[in-house]
C-alpha cells in the first residue's frame, strides 16, 4: 500500500509505503488504541453521568447494584446452606457420642445419667426456613461447649477404665501351674510328715520338676529366698495388701525388687524345703491373713469362661 501526504503550504508531498506486516500492525494497533479510547469513555461518562444525576443513569446504576448484590446474597446463601447441612451432620455426630458415651460410662461403673444423651427429635417438616448467619453462629458455639463438656466426661470414663484394667491385671487369678490339679486344698488337713492335723495354707499343684511356674498377676518381686519350709521360694506384691507366695522351686528365674506380668515364668517347679515330691506351693495373702487362692483362680476361669462363651462386656 502506497500512501502520498501532500503539503498544500509548502508544496511537498511524501509517500510511505507499507508492507502487509506493517499493514496489520498498524490495524491492530489502531484497534486496540479504538477499544481503550470506547471503554475510558464510556466508563467516564457512565460515572460522570451517575455522579451528575443524568437522566436514565441513576435507574442504570440501580440496575446494576442489584444484579451484583443479587450475585452476593446467592453465593452468601451457598455458602449458609452447606455449612447448615455440615451442622446437621455434626449434631447427628453428636447424639452418637451421647449414645456411645453413655454406654461406656456404664461399663466403667460410672453413673450414666450423667452422660445423658439429649432427647431425641424428629417428626415431619413443617414450613420450615433457612438459618441466619448468627443463628449458625450460635449453633456451632453450642456444638463447641458440647464437644468440649463431652470430651472431658470420655477421658474419665477412659481413666476409671484403665484403673479397672490394672487392678484386674493385679488381681492373682492367673494359675500359676497350667495343666494341673490342684492336689491338696486349702484349709485343715493331715499333714503328710507328721500326720497330725494342720492348717494348710495355700494350694499344691503337683507337677514334674522343671515345669514353669507362672505369676499369678502382675506385681513386684519383694521376697527371693531359700526358706527351711517353702524351699526356695519367691513373694509378689501386687498392691493393696495383696501378695502370692510361690514355695518349693527347683529354679528361681527372678531376683527382688524385679517386675513380672500376670502368666511371666517366674520359677521352676521342684521340691526343696519341707516337701514330699515335686509340686508348687501357691499362697495368696490379703492384709497378712492367708486366704484360699481357689477363690482368686475360680474368678479367673469364670472370666475366661464367660468370654469363650461370649457372655463377656458387649462392645458399644
């Protein structure tokens, strides 16, 4: 394209030349330069034209704010209704810990009513409107204070659980000698030596020298010595007074002052001492008074029974 500028004052004339690329610059160009010089107009006008009060501008502006606030109040009410259906969820959450809760305190021998779940609700909808925002608000508040009273009252159901756990982990009901009978019972009997009449104290589980001797319960190691009567023989104290004597072993695997577990091999069964044959004399002690272990080792086996059979704690 060839184009000729000419100077009517002065009697000249130039010519350009362009090329196509120079052409399609110059369009774009003159484009771009046209859409910014309408858009800064227009916008200039439409405000000036707000600002002044020109006629027709004001019901435009209006126009325009509402469609805006419109477009804010829906994505407004979006955002209300999923957070109203996530607090339903959680209330629903809610009453299932109740509920849980309540039966847990239970088995924790806690009262339950103290765990009380809230009422139940329901029924048709009826009408019905949506949730204003403080209304929300409030209800997450109420939800907050719920979790928190909730969460505390679960971490002492979960603290006296754990105390039941180990005063029974504590509790010598574990026998001592596995695959054994008992051979002579607690209480008075004629005594194998002198053939008199004596208490006996304990219970002998008669077995082959070597057999393990387990740890009735869990407990600490007090006593690990050789007796003239119970041979050598070990004490375990497992807390409030209680303590289990185990006599008469061939071997003694733990040392005073060790910890051992309920069913720990703590011994072997031989028969040093005051004894006959081989066996394991076995003594539980409450406040320094001999007590019959049948009582102790029959709690156990009606444990172990009633879980067999599935007759123990249901799970919530």
């Amino acid at each position: 394209m060839h184009i000729i500028i000419t100077d009517a004052w002065l009697a000249k004339s130039r010519a350009m030349h362009l090329s196509g690329i120079k052409l399609v610059g110059v369009g774009v160009l003159a484009s771009v330069v046209l859409m910014l010089g309408a858009i800064t107009t227009y916008h200039w006008v439409f405000l000036e034209g707000v600002r002044q009060g020109w006629p027709g501008f004001a019901s435009v502006a209006r126009l325009v704010h509402q469609d805006e606030a419109a477009s804010q109040n829906a994505y407004m009410r979006a955002n209300l209704d999923a957070m109203a259906r996530k607090l339903g969820e959680m209330q629903a959450r809610m009453v299932q810990i109740d509920s849980l809760g309540e039966r847990v305190a239970g088995l924790a021998g806690l009262s339950p009513a103290e765990f009380k779940a809230a009422p139940g609700a329901g029924g048709a909808l009826v009408g019905g409107r949506d949730l204003s925002m403080e209304e929300l608000m409030a209800a997450l508040e109420r939800i907050d204070h719920t979790s928190g009273s909730r969460v505390d009252w679960l971490t002492v159901v979960e603290s006296r659980l754990f105390d039941q756990k180990i005063q029974r982990t504590m509790v010598p009901t574990e026998k001592p000698v596995v695959g054994v009978q008992v051979g002579s019972a607690f209480g008075f009997r004629i005594d194998p030596i002198t053939g008199r009449s004596a208490l006996h104290t304990g219970l002998d589980f008669p077995a082959e020298p070597g057999t393990p001797i387990l740890s009735a319960a869990g407990g600490v190691v007090v006593v690990q010595e050789y007796h003239p009567a119970y041979g050598n023989m070990v004490e375990v104290d497992h807390g409030n007074d209680l303590i289990t004597r185990y006599a008469h072993a061939s071997r003694v695997l733990v040392k005073k002052g060790d910890i051992v577990k309920r069913g720990q091999k703590i011994a072997e069964v031989g028969s040093t001492g005051r004894s006959t044959g081989p066996h394991l004399h076995f003594e539980v002690w409450v406040s320094g008074v001999p007590q019959d272990p049948q009582r102790f080792l029959a709690a156990g086996e009606n444990l172990a029974n009633a879980k067999t059979a599935g007759l123990g704690p249901r799970k919530p």
